[in-house]
C-alpha cells in the first residue's frame, strides 16, 4: 500500500518481514520480521505515515510505531483470537479504527 503522500510503499513478505519502502531514495527504509509466518496484509493507519498495521498467518494482528524502533523492532500492540491466518486489513487512517 501506498502512504498518503505517496512517497513509500509499505509491503508484507513470505520471509515473516514488513518492507519500507522509499520510493524517492529507491532504497529500503524499514524492514522488521514483523510475525513467526508469511505477512498476508500491511497498510499503514494513519496519514503520518508512522502506524502501520500487519496480519499474518500466525493468526495475529500486529500494530507498529515507527517512531520507536529505536532498539529493538517490538509491535506497540498485538490483537489476538483469529482462528485462521488474516488475509485482508485497511484502515480509516485516523489512527484509532482498522
């Protein structure tokens, strides 16, 4: 998905992973294993750019804050009780609902 100004791309990967993606370097800004199985969905969740929002096939919805990756790369919040791997998420990038 693209940010709402339209300058990175966030992605999910088969290697457990959320890219970054800055598309005015050309380069990768972020890459964090985000979950213990494939990313199925990413979307950022709000117009800062700094919440994004992950799900995954081990059954968990994940909540990042970029603004503190400064140690170690921890979700600010983790949503469980899926049954089965989440395939789709989106939000009204208002930073509260997804």
């Amino acid at each position: 998905k693209f940010s709402t100004d339209g300058r990175e791309v966030v992605a999910g990967s088969s290697d457990d992973s959320i890219y970054v993606y800055d598309l005015e370097a050309n380069r990768v800004s972020l890459r964090t294993v985000a979950h213990t199985s494939d990313v199925n969905t990413v979307c950022f969740d709000d117009e800062s750019g700094n919440l994004i929002l992950s799900g995954s096939d081990d059954n968990l919805c994940k909540v990042w804050d970029r603004r503190c990756f400064i140690g170690r790369d921890k979700p600010a919040g983790v949503l469980v009780g899926h049954l089965e791997g989440v395939t789709f998420i989106d939000s009204r990038r208002d930073g509260r609902y997804f």
